[in-house]
C-alpha cells in the first residue's frame, strides 16, 4: 500500500510539472496546441537531428544558414507581429552585431575572444536598440514614423560602412574593409585553449538547431504570458492599453530592444557562419526581405515567422540562379498577394484546415 501510495503521489506530482509547462507553453497567442501538434513537432525535430546524417557536408551548411535567417524573422515578429511596431530596420541590429563580433574575436584571440565577442556583440546590439527606440517612443514617434526612422537608420550605417576601405578604418587588427567586407572572422567555439571546440560544419547545424530549438520555446512561453498579453494589447488598441494602468512606452521600448538583442544574435551566427560580413547587410534589399517572410508566413505567429523565413529564403536562394533582379521581382509579387489576398499570412490558412485533417487521422484530435 505504501508503495502504491508513494506511485501516485509521485504520478500527480509529474502531472502536475507537466500540466503547468503545457499551460506555459500553449494559449492564444500561439498556434499549435495539444497532443497531436507537439507529436508533429518532435518528429519534425528529429528530423532536424537526422538531416547532417542523410546530406552532404554543402547542405547541411546551407540548411544552417537558412535556419540562422530564422533568429532575423522571429525579432520582426515579436516587435512588429505581437506589438505593432513596424520596423523596417531590424537588420541594423543584425549588421552592427555581426561587425561587433567580428572586431571582438580577431583582436582577441582564441575561443576566449570568439565568446566574449558573441557576448559584447549582443550586448551592443541591445544597447543600439534600446537608444533608438527610447527616442522614437519617448519622443512621441507615431507607427508610420517608426518605420521610416529604422529604415533611416539602416541606410546610414550601409552607407557609412561602404566608405571605410582604407587601411585607416580599422579597429585594432580588425580592418572594416567598406564594401569588401570584413574577412577572416573566426568561427564561435567552446571551450578553454586546446581543449576548445570549433563550432563548424555538423556542430554549427546542431548549434544553430538548438539556439533556434530553445528559441522558439522561450518566445512560446514568453507571448503566452501576461507581457505577452500585454504586447498584443499594444498591438491591437495602444490607448486602451493604456487605460487599464500599463506603461505602453516603456513595454514598447523593451519589446524593440529584445528584438534587436534577439536580432543581434542571429548577426553573430551569421558572421561566424560565413567568417565574413559587408556592409549588404544594412542594405534596402536585404532590409525588406524580412518583412517578406515575416508577411508571408503570417507576422502574428511565430510559427508563421520561422516557416516563412525558411520557405520565402529558401526559394529566392533558388530564384537567385537565373539572376537576382527576377527573385526580387517575384518576391515583390508575393508581398503584394499576401498584402491584398492573405493578409494574415499562409501559415495560418493552412492551420485553419488542419482541425480537418487531423480528426481523420487514426487517434487524431481537433485542435
């Protein structure tokens, strides 16, 4: 009886563990709820897993980089998707903490240096958020101001890392190289002197699966919360928000400064991927394409965000073949027919048709 006792008292305890971090991880604000949807999930995770064993050596660090992107559209969508604050500058951060990391790890050396630039790097990015968005938001900037301000922004740090080719733009023996770019940036590693471990090639991937992996679960738990409520509060009808007792400004400014430190980190792994950046980074292309596939998965969900990252960059990867002017042109279309046809996005359409799909599945159940 004891023994029995002590069963179901330790049953009711996992129970209960497991209750409280499905109530964190699932609501409203989140698609994808229940058993049917987290088996789907881990399968898809597994596959994840598998994938460097099932490819070569080039995909696999394609499908990485393909999957770093995913940190730039999850930062869109939690500033402009959950909060309503369009900016069109998120690659600002991204930039300024990839040349960060960069300047950071070759003057100091070793995986010391490769960490401490990962750290500082998302930390300046961080602080650049906080002080651009404590002058719009404090400043009484309105939405559409917003957009043009970050987008000023980003064409001024394109503009002025272009102009520093000469041997005179350098920090310490970090040359900034203008529109060359900054070459020879080590990749990330773990670890102290010899016993340091390169994060490259298959470790990179599972690197990157596993940042974007916690990621997402974190955001999940994060606008299920009562700040996240209060995001799509803002969202939705900032004055009123305002009326039941919340400070809008100050969750304004630090939904944008989490966004650019979660920006900012996508910037790092993109550098230490590449062991390269250039000023494209603060371009006008490049700072659309995360509106694209931001839109185009659905901008209030994060699933929407990563699948349209994935999906949207994967094609113009491919478009990229016959010439770039045609991908920019098709992904100009497909902004527009999300705009005026599916403004919620496709991630969200298909979801609609899931509930069914899956009520005809054997043991399957309606979300």
């Amino acid at each position: 009886m004891a023994g029995e006792t002590t069963t179901n008292v330790d049953r009711t305890a996992s129970d209960g563990v497991l209750e409280r971090l499905q109530n964190a991880l699932e609501g409203p604000n989140t698609l994808g709820q229940g058993r049917t949807f987290w088996i789907g999930f881990t399968a898809l995770v597994g596959l994840l897993l598998v994938y460097p064993m099932l490819r070569s050596s080039y995909y696999v660090s394609n499908t990485a980089y393909l999957l770093v992107s995913a940190f730039l559209g999850l930062s869109l969508c939690i500033v402009w998707g959950y909060t309503g604050i369009f900016s069109f500058g998120q690659v600002a951060f991204y930039g300024v903490a990839g040349y960060t990391f960069g300047i950071v790890s070759i003057n100091v050396t070793g995986p010391v240096g490769t960490l401490a630039g990962l750290v500082v790097a998302i930390a300046v990015a961080g602080a650049f958020a906080f002080f651009v968005g404590y002058f719009m938001f404090y400043g009484g900037v309105s939405d559409v101001y917003v957009a043009i301000i970050t987008l000023a922004v980003t064409l001024v740090l394109n503009t002025f890392m272009g102009q520093t080719a000469g041997e005179e733009w350098a920090v310490g023996a970090a040359r900034l190289g203008g529109f060359n770019g900054m070459t020879e940036i080590p990749s990330l590693a773990i670890g102290v002197g010899d016993t340091a471990v390169r994060i490259t090639d298959a470790a990179f991937y599972y690197f990157v699966v596993g940042s974007l992996l916690l990621t997402y679960l974190g955001l999940r738990v994060l606008v299920n919360s009562d700040v996240g409520y209060v995001m799509v509060g803002i969202r939705e009808n900032q004055d009123r928000t305002e009326l039941f007792g919340y400070n809008t400004q100050k969750m304004k400014l630090g939904v944008f400064t989490f966004g650019g430190v979660l920006a900012g980190f996508g910037g790092v792994v993109y550098a230490s991927w590449g062991n390269y950046i250039d000023p494209s980074v603060f371009g006008l292309t490049f700072a659309a394409l995360p509106i694209i596939w931001v839109a185009t998965g659905g901008r209030k969900w994060l699933s929407g965000a990563i699948i349209g990252t994935f999906s949207v960059a994967f094609i113009s990867q491919k478009l990229s073949v016959f010439g770039g002017q045609y991908s920019l042109v098709i992904l100009g279309a497909l902004l527009l027919f999300v705009i005026l046809i599916l403004p919620e996005g496709f991630v969200p359409q298909l979801y609609r048709r899931l509930p069914w799909l899956v009520d005809r599945l054997p043991g399957g159940e309606s979300e």
